[in-house]
C-alpha cells in the first residue's frame, strides 16, 4: 500500500473530507431549489436561465451526495 493510500484510509483524514462533502452536496441542492422556487432571489436573471441553472444545480448535488457516499460509506 502506497503512502498516499495510507493517508486517504486513516480516519483523521475522512472525517474532515466527508464534512466538506455533505456541506457541498447540501450547498448545490440548496441554492438549485432556491433559484427554482423563490422567484425573488435574484429577481435580474431571466426565467428561462435560472430554471436551467436551477436544475443543473441540483442534478450536480445529487452527483455529488452520491460520489460522496460511494467514497465513504462503500469503502468501509
């Protein structure tokens, strides 16, 4: 096992990681379900945009909770 394998294992390490994941994934699905739901933030970006960014957004969130549970929580 490699030194760097050594370090992506230990537990000291993935607590900080998994931390920042779920902060992230939460982050990308919020401001998506924002944008598509509260018409007023942002109220200069045309319709059309936002629900595409919207969308986008929260298609990565969802991206990004499932790599972060694959990472984690399979690799146990």
């Amino acid at each position: 096992m490699s030194s760097h394998d050594r370090i992506r294992n230990s537990r000291s390490y993935r607590n900080p990681m998994l931390l920042i994941g779920i902060a992230m994934t939460t982050f990308y699905v919020v401001l998506g379900a924002l944008l598509l739901f509260a018409k007023d933030f942002l109220p200069d970006v045309r319709t059309e945009f936002r629900n595409i960014f919207a969308g986008m957004l929260i298609v990565y969130g969802i991206y990004r909770g499932w790599r972060v549970y694959a990472d984690f929580y399979q690799n146990k």
